[in-house]
C-alpha cells in the first residue's frame, strides 16, 4: 500500500494567492509531481466570488502551467460565455495541481489517468487554502473527481448536477469545517462534453449551459 502522504507541509501559513502558487511550484506532498512537468495552481482574480474546481490539468495545461486552456478550457470559456458568466471574474483550479497521465497503447502521446483517492486527498490542503484566500460566495465541483474533493466519496454527481447544496457540505471532508464559502453546487467537467456521443454532444453541452446558468443565478441572488 501506498504511504500516506499530504501537501500540509508546504502550505504557508500566510502570505496570499501569490505565496500559496509559488509554495506550490514546490510541493512534494504526493508521487505525482514526479512526472508532471509542473505545477499547475489555480488562476483568477484573488476575490473571485466563484470558484470552479475541475479534476486535474491536461496535457497542455501541464506543458503551459495554466488551468482549462486545452480543448475542455474552450468548452467551458463558451458555456461560461452562455450562461452569463465572465471567465475573468471566476477563479478556476483544480483538485489535482499535477497531471496523471499514461502513454497511449500506440506512440507516445500522454493521456489522461484519473487521480487516485491518495492524491485527491494529499493535494486538499492546497484546495482548502485557495478558498480561505479568495472567501467566494460560491464554490462549484466540475466532474466527479471534483466533487468527492469537496463534498465526499458518497456524493453523487448525477442526483445533485446544477442543485444549490448548503456549504459546509453535512458529510465529506469540508464538514464543519471554517472556510468562507456561501454555498456550493457541482456540475459535469467540461471534458464530458468532448467525450460525449456526438449524437448526444449538443444535449450534453446544453445541460452544462443550464447548470452554469443555474449558478449564475445563485451568484447574483447571493
């Protein structure tokens, strides 16, 4: 079995969105980094009233050290645009800072590999510090990944996608937990869209637009 590990110790104390990325450039707290080409922290504005949290990065997210700019960052930079919210003003990051990746059965091309439960687990205090440093009205978990982050492994994505839920969430990681965080919500990450059907892509991209417009709502009433 894997020894338990954690980001806890390369957290600063103090310091800012700033201090917390250039920590995290550093961190050690699980096996992934190992084969990441970096770090990829979060990026927005440091009093973002939202903030989306994804899996992990991609490929290209890993090559450029930038969260969503790969093909699911442009689904969701339209279904944002459609909804009614503004990219700028969201702070975007990800449950994962580093990228799990295997080599395609053929060539050598990295593809995705869904994090394990150890590195969700280790990398949660880099998560947890984002939101005491932003203080979002909202907190809103794209894909299931995301969602056990925030709201724990018995929570299902499909029997609360686009829902208000109270925040701290009753059961999970965050309960009871002093983090300044109106309300929370969870929706598909934006990479189910790319992998859907094509007969079903466009239903599939629209329910995303219902769900984000559903947030923006929340957001202006909140």
């Amino acid at each position: 079995m894997p020894t338990e590990t954690s980001a806890a110790p390369f957290v600063p104390e103090r310091g800012g969105l700033r201090a917390l990325a250039k920590a995290a450039a550093q961190c050690r707290g699980c096996d992934l980094y190992q084969h990441a080409t970096q770090t990829v922290f979060g990026a927005g504005p440091t009093r973002a009233e939202l903030v989306l949290v994804g899996e992990q990065p991609g490929d290209i997210e890993d090559r450029q050290g930038v969260p969503f700019v790969g093909p699911a960052g442009r689904v969701l930079d339209r279904a944002l645009a459609e909804a009614g919210l503004v990219r700028d003003r969201v702070y975007l990051t990800n449950a994962v800072k580093h990228f799990r990746w295997k080599v395609a059965a053929r060539g050598k091309r990295r593809i995705h590999e869904t994090p394990a439960a150890r590195h969700v687990a280790a990398c949660r205090p880099w998560l947890s510090a984002e939101l005491a440093a932003i203080r979002p009205h909202g907190v809103v978990a794209m894909g299931a990944v995301a969602a056990h982050a925030l709201f724990g492994d018995a929570f299902r994505l499909t029997a609360h996608r686009g829902e208000r839920l109270d925040w701290p969430p009753p059961r999970g990681p965050y309960a009871g937990a002093d983090l300044p965080v109106r309300w929370a919500a969870a929706t598909v990450h934006p990479s189910a869209i790319l992998r859907a059907d094509p007969a079903d892509r466009d239903k599939a991209y629209q329910e995303l637009v219902r769900d984000l417009s559903t947030i923006a709502r929340e957001l202006t009433s909140s």
